[in-house]
C-alpha cells in the first residue's frame, strides 16, 4: 500500500511538472509562428498608381490593396454628409444646421481660394478644424468613454439574483471619461488600470481606475467566500487578457487552450500577478483639500462625542463578548483558533477560513441588546440618544471607490486548479508570462519592483504590457480605434488575436499604425485625427456594381461602411434634436422612468426625482445588470456580465416599434415640432428646418412635395416622428 501511495506521488509530480512545460501538443510550430506573438515592425509605405487619392499614409496601404485588387476607391462624401459623419463619430451628437453650414462654408472657402474642382468639394483644412474643434469637446469623453467601458464589463450592480446596486460604480465611469478628455496616453492608461495603487498612490485618479478590475459581476451573498474570490480573479485575468492583448486566455482556465497556444499553467501565471491583491469597495480618492477638510472637522467631532463614545464601548464590552463566544462555539475547532488570531499574525490558511465563516459569527448590535436586561437596554437606548444630539455636527464621509490595494500580509499562493475547480490544486504557479509570449517562448522570471506596502507583482505585469516592444498591446487598441471609426477593425475579431481569430486583411498597416501610436506618445487623439483626415475615412458609402462584385463584404475598404448608431447614440441624438438634451457631466448613476409594464416588477430602481436629470445623456444612466433601460436593450445595449469588443447589430420587430411607440421618441417628436413652430417661419421653412435638424441636410423636391402633403391631414409633430423613424435617423451614412 505504502509504495502504491509513493508511485501515486511522484506520478503527480511529473505530471504537474508536465502540466507547466511547453507542451508540443499546444505549443506547435505552426501556432509558434502566427504574426501576433511578432513585435510590430514598420513596414515601409506602398507605392501607388493613383498617388492622388492619397492623403495620408493610411491610404496608401489601403489603395495599394485595391489596385492589387483590381478595385477603386469610392468617390468622397459631400460635406453634408461627411460632418454629421464627424460630430456622430466623435461626440455622438448630430451637428446642429449651423454647424453644418459652418463646415459646408469653410469648405467652400478653401476650395475658391485653391480652385479646386467641384468633384471634390471637401477641404483637408476644413476637416482638420472640425476634428479639432470635436476632439476639444467634453462631449468626446463622453462617447468614446462609452467604448472602453463596454470593454471593462461596466454596471453598477453585482447582478446574480439578488442585483445588490454597487453605490460608488460610477466614479470608475467618469475617472474614464477624464482620461479620454484629456487624451491621458494610453500606456499611462493601461498602467492605471491594473497598478494605479501601486505606481501612483497619492493620484485619486489611479485609485479609482484599478477599479477596472472588479467590475465584472459578483455574488456577495456566496456561501463559500473563497470560492468567489477565486471567480473574480478568473474574471480579472480573463478580462485583463482580452482587453489589453487580445487574447481568449480564460479558455485555458480549465485545461490546456484547445486552439491557441496557451498553456493552462499560463492562465494562472497571469492571474498570479493578482494573487496579493485585496478587492476594496471603499478605496479612498479624496483630494488632499478634502482630506485636510474632513480631518478638521473629524477632530471637532470626535471632541464632541469620545466621552459618551468611551462611555458607550465599555457599557456593551462584556456583552458583545458574550455574543461573540456564542457564535465561535458553533463553528468549527480550526475556524474559531482563526478568529482569534490576530489579523496580522493568520495564517493564508487562516485567513481563508475567516473570510469562509465571518458571516456565521456576524452580529448586529441587536444581538447585544438581546442579551442584556430590561434595564441595561433602557441606558444603552439613554446613551444612544446623547449620541445623537452631535448629528448635525458629523462631517460628511469621504468619497471612496471600489478598487485594489496590495496585501500587507503573507501572499497566498496559486495553484493550477485542475478542472478549474478551487478544491483540486495541481502545482503551485508563479507569476510570469504566457509562455508564447515570452523571449524565444521560453519562462522567464519578473523582476519586481520593491515598493512600500505592495509586492510589486500588477507593477511588473501593466509594465511589461505598456512596453513598446509588445507584440499586441499597441496593435490591439489601434485596431479596436478602427474598427468603431470604420465599422470593423483590420483585425476584425478584435478580442481575439491568436491563431483562431480573423487575420488581419491589411497586416502592414497595422503594424504601421501600431508603431505610429508608439511614436506619437500613445496618443489617442492623435490616432483619431490621422484615421479622419485620410480618404479612405472620407469616402462615400455608394459602390459600384463592379466593386460590390469584387468586395461585397468590403473587405478591401473599397467604401465607407454605413453604420447603424448604437442604442445610447439614438437615446441622445432624440435628445439632441428636440432641444432637450441636457448637458451635465459626471456624478451618480440616473434612474429615468421606467415603462409601467417594467416598473411594476423592477427591484430598487428608485427614479430620480429631478426631472431634468431624465434628460442626460446615456452615459450617466443608472447601469444595472439585471435590468437594462427597455429602449437601450431594445437597440442591443450589451451584456455587462462580459467584456463587449463589438456590439451586436440586430434589425428586429421591437425597434421598429420602439422607434414608432416608445415615450423616448413620441415625447422628442413632440419637443421637436414645438422647437420648429417657436421660429414663426412657414410651413416649409418648418420642414427644411425638421429634415436639417433629423439628417443635416435639406429635403429633395419630391420630399418637401410629400412633406406639404403629410401636413395637410396630420400635425407637425407626426412629421417629425415619421422623420425619427427613417432609417436615415438611426445610421451614419
């Protein structure tokens, strides 16, 4: 029996040991040699026939791929339509009638003073200055804000069956929207994300981003608190893989990636970098001003209060030890000596078991009244009261986020867990690289940083994927600012880089625009504004019968694509275009009105009183998990639960009758037609003036014809809502 046990051992061993080594079954030199785990080189710019065309390196790469093709290009957009392209593209707002004559005039200029032909009516100038004009505007933090917070799961509550709300979510919403304004670079971005309590302790800022962690859902009413830390670490190194490399590496949680070189022993390398951290909901991000503020008025209050306080805590002492050792005398031998340890001096072991059982000894000071006499509960109730006398004098609570700190205690290892299950450890993991991404795919070993009050370990991982030697990181995120300017990215998987994802239909570019956003200072704007300025940006969406023959797909860019608006950019642009929008940033989650058939069966949505507030723009909508705003939902609003690359673009019933239906259109239709009749112009004035404002531009003959006839039998605002109905509306030509 003895030896059977001694070969079972060292059978485990080496199979661990096989379990950690590169496995050639996983490992092949096919999969060694796909050209994402390559560093980007910058490849040298085509030569083209139709060197006209181009007006930027991107285009080059692009036309050179459709004369190979045997393509052209499409003709460029008319300034009408290009501009309302720019604002819904930047801000997602459509441009007001003045701003369309604005660009349309600036157009014009430019093109008189160059005499430049009437076919191509666009002028660079004018378009840099829009571009300009819209990356300044907060309205931009707004919009692209909305796209990373898709990526990071974002909501503001932990969904599961109980949907607990999440009171402090939304600071994480508007630390993003900052940092797209100020075109905080990217790299900085990144390390803020998974280190800012790490690399940057005293920036509030930081603190909140590493919040980006726990944002994915969260059962907190778990019955085994180990077990749900372990699923949002899986959450953590699965979402951390995605978004900054592109990578489905919690498909290796289990066992060994089925289709991309990633070991399972890779996916717990990674997570091993997030075993120290502790998952805070109360991270402070006061300024120092607050700080210094709430200090002083603290010290005031606890003068006030300490001596009914002292009197307070030595009255329930003996009680609450009471209650205390009735509950440890029900709990297991090993958990209670747990408890009973001093913080600072348990065990990993032990620590495991008090987070397992804090909830069996929780009390409540209800359990300690319980337990006193008649007449002790009658003086607690005295003091209690003098407590509450100094209430008006307690200084506000700081603000706090929900965010990572480092353990100060002793790091709990990690395992590879067989199965991906918590009680079938394999051997112990330690942090480093996904072997196909390691130099010459061999382990190597981080250094970490030595810094107070933190191991280090996210340091030396948000490092080592800001290096601009990365094979994916700056690849990843210029290809996901392409594929929401273009409608589908170079790469157009744009989570999934690895073997099984869709190649890149135009590897050079790429690798041109990921070194490209290196050299620029990993500027996000900078990005957006070459993207923009090129032709291919600028193109018509029109095509030819030729080219739909040889692209139906558009594979080659040989036109812009049209794009549907996602559901929050239709929410404001109704908004927008009945003068209704109201424009404040930032601040909590806002609950609007719920239809009636929801509200009725809706849990702890409390609509916010302020009416005006129902207005903003659908960034700062309350996000809950389990009940999306019905109009969202309706127009594919994504699923927190999981980080959204991309998001769907159904065409369904329900929109069309949501559009024709809903109160968010039917009360914009109305908004709308009053804004038109307060101008006092004519009946046509009124309908030039619903089409400018609905599609930026003026109605043909045959549509003013109609228009004139639909009015005479029904009211302005029908008209408007047959407007807000059109397909025009709710795509970006």
């Amino acid at each position: 029996m003895r030896q059977t046990c001694c070969a079972l051992a060292v059978f485990l061993i080496v199979a661990g040991a096989v379990r950690l080594a590169a496995d050639d079954t996983v490992l092949t030199p096919q999969k060694k040699a796909h050209w994402a785990w390559k560093a980007p080189r910058r490849p040298d710019i085509p030569a083209v026939t139709n060197a006209a065309w181009v007006h930027n390196p991107i285009d080059a790469f692009i036309l050179a791929k459709l004369e190979e093709q045997g393509l052209a290009p499409a003709p460029l957009a008319d300034p009408v339509t290009l501009v309302r392209r720019l604002y819904l593209d930047l801000i997602g707002l459509p441009p007001t009638p003045r701003q369309v004559d604005d660009f349309v005039a600036a157009c014009a200029l430019a093109n008189a003073k160059r005499q430049a032909a009437v076919a191509n009516p666009i002028s660079q100038s004018a378009v840099e200055g829009v571009i300009d004009q819209l990356l300044a505007s907060p309205h931009y933090g707004e919009r692209w804000g909305r796209h990373w917070l898709d990526l990071a799961r974002f909501a503001e509550s932990n969904g599961f069956e109980h949907d607990e709300l999440r009171p402090d979510a939304w600071r994480y919403r508007d630390y993003v929207i900052r940092a797209v304004n100020a075109d905080k670079p990217y790299d900085r971005f990144l390390l803020e994300q998974l280190a800012g309590d790490e690399l940057f302790p005293e920036d509030s800022d930081a603190r909140i981003a590493t919040g980006f962690n726990l944002l994915g859902p969260d059962m907190v009413d778990s019955s085994n608190q180990a077990q749900r830390r372990q699923n949002t670490l899986d959450d953590i190194t699965d979402t951390a893989g995605l978004v900054f490399m592109g990578l489905t590496i919690g498909c290796a949680r289990c066992h060994d990636h089925k289709f991309e070189p990633i070991l399972q022993a890779d996916f717990y390398r990674v997570q091993a970098f997030f075993a120290p951290a502790v998952f805070r909901k109360d991270v402070p991000v006061a300024s120092r001003e607050q700080l210094r503020r709430h200090a002083d008025a603290e010290k005031r209050y606890q003068a006030l209060i300490q001596p009914t306080v002292d009197a307070l805590a030595q009255f329930e002492t003996p009680y609450r030890a009471k209650v205390l050792d009735k509950k440890l005398a029900n709990i297991a031998e090993e958990a209670r000596d747990a408890h009973r340890t001093p913080a600072a001096q348990r065990t990993p072991r032990q620590r495991q078991l008090v987070n397992q059982t804090a909830r069996l000894i929780a009390f409540s000071t209800k359990d300690v009244l319980a337990v006193m006499s008649v007449e002790d509960r009658a003086r607690h109730t005295q003091l209690q009261k003098s407590l509450k006398k100094f209430d008006d004098r307690k200084p506000t609570p700081l603000p706090v986020g929900v965010g990572l700190e480092d353990t100060r205690g002793p790091v709990a290892k990690t395992y590879l867990l067989e199965r991906g299950e918590l009680n079938q450890r394999g051997p112990e993991i330690q942090p480093a690289w996904p072997l196909i991404l390691s130099p010459a795919h061999q382990e190597t070993t981080p250094r970490f940083e030595a810094l107070p009050q933190s191991t280090g370990r996210r340091t030396a991982l948000a490092r080592w994927l800001a290096d601009p030697r990365h094979p994916l990181t700056a690849r990843v995120m210029v290809n996901r600012l392409w594929q929401h300017h273009f409608g589908r990215g170079i790469v157009a998987t744009p989570s999934d880089f690895g073997v099984r994802g869709q190649p890149p239909t135009h590897p050079q570019l790429l690798d041109w625009l990921a070194t490209e956003f290196v050299a620029r200072g990993w500027s996000v704007k900078k990005m957006h504004k070459l993207m923009l300025l090129s032709a291919t940006y600028q193109q018509s969406t029109q095509a030819t019968k030729a080219t739909l023959a040889k692209d139906p797909d558009n594979a080659w860019f040989s036109r812009m694509n049209r794009q549907r608006l996602e559901a929050e950019i239709i929410r404001d642009s109704l908004l927008a275009v009945s003068g209704r929008l109201n424009k404040k940033m930032g601040g909590q989650g806002v609950f609007a009105p719920l239809p009636a058939e929801v509200k009725v069966t809706a849990k702890e949505w409390p609509t916010t009183a302020n009416a005006d507030e129902h207005r903003r723009r659908s960034v700062y909508l309350f996000a809950r998990r389990n009940l999306r705003t019905p109009f969202l939902e309706t127009f594919d609003l994504p699923d927190s639960n999981h980080s959204c690359a991309e998001r769907q673009q159904s065409t369904t019933g329900p929109q069309a009758l949501a559009l024709f239906n809903s109160a968010d259109v039917t009360v914009a239709a109305k908004a709308m037609a009053q804004r038109l009749e307060k101008t006092g112009g004519t009946s046509d004035e009124q309908i030039v003036a619903a089409f400018r404002l609905a599609f930026a531009r003026r109605p043909s003959a045959d549509e003013l014809d109609g228009a004139r006839e639909f009015l005479r039998e029904s009211p302005l605002d029908e008209l408007c809502r047959a407007l807000l109905n059109a397909n025009e509306f709710v795509y970006v030509d």
